[in-house]
C-alpha cells in the first residue's frame, strides 16, 4: 500500500518524466494500474515486440507503433491523457537527439496536455536535456515479515505439488533476513530453490542463498565474497577478542538493542593472523563475509574511485546482516602528493557511511601500519574496539603448531610441542605454518616422515620478521601500548 500511495503523490506532482529502474516489471505494470484507478487516467504500456496496448481496461488487441521514435511522435500529438509506460527504452535514448527532443517536446507541453511518461528498465542513464523534468521512483523492497510469508507460500506451493518437507521455522526466521534487500521475485526464486533443492529448510540453505544473493546483487569486480569461512577453533590464541564477539554474538536479545555493534579494527603485524581472525567472526556469527580490497577500488579517472567505493559500501548494506572485510584499510587512506585529493574523499565517503548506515553491517578492518591511518578513523565511536594483534607467546605458538600438524595429517605424538615453540620464539603464525608446509615437503624429497628434527631444521632456516624488521615492530608495539586491546590477552 505504501507504494501505492508514494507512486499516486509522484504522478500527481505534475511531473512529466518518471524513471523506475528494477527488474519487476509486471510488479510496476500492477501498480500503476491500481494509480490509473485512482487518478482516473487510461495506462498504456509499450515495449518494441508488443508495441502500444491500453492495460486498465479491456479493450481486445491493439497494438500499434512499435517504432520508438513513432510512438514518442504519437504520444506528443494525440489529445488523450494518459499513464504511458515504455519499457526498456533505455537503448533508443543512447544518442538518439531525436528521441531526447521529443521527450523533451512532450515534457514542455504536459500542463496543456497532460502526459505522463514512465520509463521503466533495469538501468536508465537520463540525458542532461531532460534531466530537470524527471523524477526516480524506487520500488519499496520486502520487510522480513513479507519474506517470512513469501518463504512459507512457496512451502505450502511446493507441498501442494506432492512433495513432503522438512521445515524449520528457526531457519525460516535466519533465511528472511539473509533475502533482505532483494526484490519480491528474486527472493521468491531464491526460497523457491532452496525447498526444492533438498525437500527442507534448514540452516544449511542459509548459505546458498546468501551465494546466490551475492550473484543477483552483482558484485564481482567491487567486492569479494569470502565462500571459506573459519571458525575460531581454527584460530590459535585472541582470548581477549574471541570474548569480546562472544558477548556481541547476534541474538534474539541484542538484535533489539539500539546500539548495534559497529566494528573493529585489527593492528599487528604482517602473518599475525588478523585476516584469519576476520573470517572467524564471519563463521562465528554465522554471517555472510564481503572482503573490500582498497588497492583495488582504485580508478584512473577522476571520480571513478569514490563511485567504486559508494557502490560497494551500498551493496554491503544490501547483503545485511554480513561482515564486511576490509583488509589492509591503510593503503586506501594513506595520502600522496599525486593522488588529486582521493584519499581524503574516500577517507570522508567510508566516516560518512560510518556514522550514518542503518542497516546490520559489521565491519573489521586490518591494517599493519599505524602511521598511515587518519586520525579520524582512529577515534572512539568510529570503532567499537581496537585490538593489537601481537607475535603469539609461547602457548599460542605449541596450539598453531598442533593446529597446522593436524590439518596436514602429520603424527603430532612424535612432536615436541615445547620444545619447537622454544625454537620458533619471534615467529608469527604464517610463518610457523610455512615452515611446517617447507618440512612436508623437505620430508617428501628425502621420503621421509615429517618429524621433529625436519621441523626445527626448517625453523632454523628463517628469518622471522620479528628480527628482519624489529625496529618497525617494537615501535608498532610502543604505539599500541595504553592505546589499544591486546587481543591474546
């Protein structure tokens, strides 16, 4: 109804051009209807395979003019009003001066004769010529209570059909608001699929959908979607972090609360495991994870990166609930003297949308340097927390190895847990987990079993970045002493 009513107060604000961009047609055709009853007018809709039909009333078949600079012609010099709705007619726009001239022409006469032109497309670039006579309109988007409804007609449609199911309205709840910001048709495609697929709904179709949510939503090239997330007993260590989420963890209770939590940022060095930390949260909250690269929003041509950036951050409300990943966020907002101010406008794009989304989007931020991250990221309130995620200690490094031992079917009783946390001291996770992969392999070339002497040879062969960049990690550590959480303990 709300559409209804927002729909009769565009066409009755006098305005000549209205621009609906979707993919419902049929859902726009059906609305209007109901305004041409309303406001008392005749709706013609025309496509070029069907040409010019009168639809609020019956009137048999009457098709004329599929040509679409005739039909512009056609409706500048008849006498009746009306709702006219031409379909995909986005292309004969495209450098088509006649065309624009004579939307322009009927925009100019519409006080003396009354028509009203509803472009209605996917997409729909306005030319500057008749921008000033034009008004969007925005199909509204189901509410979770519309798509709980719509997941259990599809049900009751599919039992009908003959099939027996399995359904859990627990998952039904968890399903409706991962269809959140999709239309009424690609939802009901997307619940559709996920009954028929297996005969039930149950928390596994969650993640199918949200892959096929990312598909419709078109993000490849803005934003990845991370497919493999971890859980944190795949993460050795971060007891202070892992706590802090535990308390946060979406539920029934905190999804009512005002204040939603917001976000995190992770500092530490390079191989800590901040990026297998940030995938953690995505599993443990059972959340779909988007992962922006800064590198790569990127343009060469002026305005280009901010529209990149703006694109994705909507998406990613659009994906709500989700974490959202943003790794290595320094390279995006460190400032040059040759980059014509982008920095500074990503960097006031990203507060902005900070400050002001509404819609469930947790984002975790990485970043290894400190020095190159503005201030006014930094400040409470911005972020929940800032956690420092330093060289894992003696434990946590004997729980990587036993982590890493196990995921590659290593024996683990013929390790000295000890003793190699003794000999990987300054080591990070990634590069204990490389020196275990190098002793697999060392181990392969000499047919041998990886065993304990293998391991520690390989350790002796690295230099850690604990000792080639010392300098730079104790001064990370300096600045995060007082500033931020430590997040193993």
């Amino acid at each position: 109804m709300q559409d209804i009513r927002d729909l009769t107060g565009v066409l009755r604000s006098n305005t000549p051009i209205v621009i609906i961009e979707t993919y419902e047609e049929y859902r726009v055709i059906d609305l209007l209807k109901r305004v041409s009853a309303v406001l008392y007018q005749p709706l013609f809709t025309w496509s070029i395979t069907q040409g010019l039909t009168r639809v609020d009333r019956a009137m048999g078949t009457q098709k004329f003019n599929s040509d679409p600079t005739d039909i512009l012609g056609q409706i500048k010099s008849t006498s009746q009003q009306g709702i006219y709705v031409l379909c995909d007619f986005h292309p004969f726009v495209d450098n088509a001066p006649k065309n624009v001239r004579l939307l322009k022409e009927i925009a100019l006469e519409y006080a003396s004769l009354k028509h009203t032109i509803v472009l209605v497309s996917h997409a729909f670039e306005i030319p500057p010529e008749i921008q000033r006579y034009c008004a969007h309109f925005r199909l509204s988007l189901p509410n979770n209570e519309q798509l709980q409804n719509l997941i259990y007609e599809q049900v009751e449609q599919v039992k009908s059909e003959g099939m027996i199911l399995t359904v859990d309205d627990t998952a039904v709840t968890q399903l409706a608001k991962n269809l959140r910001g999709l239309t009424f048709d690609d939802a009901k495609r997307l619940a559709h699929k996920a009954i028929v697929d297996d005969g039930a709904i149950t928390h596994s179709d969650v993640e199918m959908v949200n892959r096929g949510k990312f598909k419709l939503l078109d993000m490849e090239g803005v934003l990845q979607f991370e497919y493999d997330t971890s859980d944190f007993s795949q993460v050795a260590g971060l007891h202070n972090l892992k706590g802090w989420l535990n308390q946060r963890a979406p539920t029934t209770l905190t999804s009512s609360l005002e204040d939603q939590p917001k976000g995190i940022l992770l500092l530490g060095v390079q191989g800590s495991g901040k990026s297998l930390a940030a995938k953690a949260v995505a599993g443990m909250w059972q959340r779909p994870l988007l992962r922006m690269d800064m590198s790569a929003l990127y343009n060469k041509y002026i305005g280009e990166t901010e529209k990149n950036l703006r694109t994705a951050l909507e998406l990613a409300d659009l994906m709500s609930p989700c974490v959202l990943w943003i790794d290595e966020i320094e390279k995006g907002l460190s400032s040059g003297s040759s980059d014509d101010g982008t920095s500074k406008r990503i960097l006031g794009t990203i507060l902005t949308w900070m400050a002001e989304r509404k819609s469930d989007v947790f984002l975790v931020a990485t970043a290894n340097d400190i020095s190159a991250l503005p201030p006014e990221l930094m400040r409470k309130g911005r972020m929940d927390e800032i956690f420092f995620v330093d060289l894992p200690d003696d434990e946590v490094r004997q729980a990587i190895f036993l982590i890493h031992a196990k995921r590659r079917g290593l024996d683990v009783t013929r390790l000295d847990l000890a003793q190699l946390s003794k000999a990987s001291q300054g080591f990070s996770g990634a590069e204990i987990e490389q020196a275990v992969i190098s002793a697999i392999y060392s181990g392969k070339a000499i047919e041998t079993e990886v065993d304990q002497a293998l391991l520690i040879q390989e350790l002796m062969k690295t230099r850690p970045l604990s000792v080639v960049m010392r300098e730079k990690l104790q001064a990370l550590r300096d600045w995060a002493s007082g500033r931020t959480v430590n997040a193993h303990k």
